[in-house]
C-alpha cells in the first residue's frame, strides 16, 4: 500500500531468449482508504434572502442553494447568482425551482451575496481538517503502437493514481486479445479482444498485482 494513493506500475521482463517480449505483462495496484463521507446541507434562497443566513457546516460538506421562488417576479426577478466574497465560488444563474451545489473541502468563514441583489448576504463556517475531493474514476488503455514490435505493448498511462471507491477502466486499443487478471483471483477481464472494455471498482483498501494472462512472459 502507498499511503493514500493508489498505483499502477508496469514492468517488463525477459523471456528465455533473453528478448524484451512483452512490456505490459505485470502491474501492481495500490488502493488507499476513502475520504470522509459526505454531508449536506440547504441553504433556501428567495427574494427575500437566504435562510439561514449563517451557516456552520463541517469540512466535505455539499451546500444546496435552492431557489423557493415560485417564478419570475418584477424589477427583481426569480434568478439568483451566488459569488463569494473571497472568490473561492460562483453560482451560474439559478432559475425558480432550481438548485446549485458547491463541496466545502477547507475550512475556514465565507462571506457571499446574491449578485443581483448585494444587499442580501450570508456567511458559512467551515470546520475541520481539510478533506481531499471524492474518488475519481479513471481510465487505462491497452495499447499496441506497433504491430509487429511488442517492444512497444503496454497500457498507459503506466502509472494512475485513484482512492477507494473509484473504478477503473481498461480498454483495449489494439488489435490483438489481453486480459487484466490479477494474480491473487480476485478479478479478471477474461479475454478482451480489440475495442474491448473493462472495468472495476475498488471498494476496499490493498495492493494488487495484475497480468495480461496470454503474455504472461
């Protein structure tokens, strides 16, 4: 396991005649516990402001702004965008009915207003430890530059970095069958032919190795 990050790493290996055969035969995957789990909260805007105008959340925590405007009304209008003060957000324009979604990773205090009428303003406190943004999912291609030259097999990118939680996906680029398989059982591809795609999800931290099983060498 490498810290909180997870990585892909290929190596190459010889085969008995002592050519370089096959450069994407082993890989080792590394995946790292989640990010705290994520909270929500609701913020109501309206003509008449936002409530509550002050808010304390903890780190990771999602803010809703929903408009409760029950349509355009004159002079004003039913839109609102919201701009913090220190710049950190800014809302599009958000129509009656509609809602907006921001994830607060620091901590710290947010002052902000609705652009359109700056007399409406509100706070948010922050709390907590800085949270790392939620797991991304991530693609690997299995690739064959060259036909005829093996040299130049392999995935990319080589090496990728995800958390607990995300999926991965392989897809096999080139023309000739691989598998993702790893070597402890616990998934495998089973053969992809060119244009094939894979994917999986990794719900638990651990380091993996993996193996295309008709390159083994």
């Amino acid at each position: 396991m490498i810290g909180s990050h997870v990585s892909w790493r290929t190596s190459a290996r010889r085969a008995a005649t002592g050519a370089l055969a096959f450069a994407m035969s082993v890989a080792l995957v590394s995946v790292a516990a989640p990010s705290a789990a994520e909270a929500e909260a609701v913020v109501e805007v309206s003509k008449l402001g936002f409530s509550p105008a002050n808010l304390s959340i903890r780190t990771g925590t999602v803010v809703i702004w929903k408009n409760t405007n029950a349509g355009h009304y004159p002079a004003v209008g039913g839109t609102h965008t919201l701009v913090a003060d220190d710049g950190s957000f800014r809302s599009p324009p958000i129509g009656p009915g509609a809602s907006w979604t921001f994830r607060f990773l620091n901590p710290g205090r947010i002052a902000y207003r609705d652009e359109g009428t700056p007399s409406h303003t509100a706070t948010i406190a922050v709390t907590g430890d800085p949270v790392r943004p939620p797991a991304a999912d991530k693609e690997v291609a299995i690739v064959e530059p060259s036909a005829t030259d093996y040299q130049t097999w392999g995935y990319d990118p080589v090496d990728v970095v995800i958390e607990t939680g995300a999926t991965v996906t392989w897809r096999n680029n080139g023309a000739q069958g691989h598998t993702v398989t790893a070597d402890d059982g616990s998934f495998d591809s089973g053969d992809m032919p060119g244009g094939a795609v894979y994917k999986k999800t990794f719900e638990a931290p651990g380091a993996f190795t993996y193996f295309c099983k008709p390159h083994p060498w």
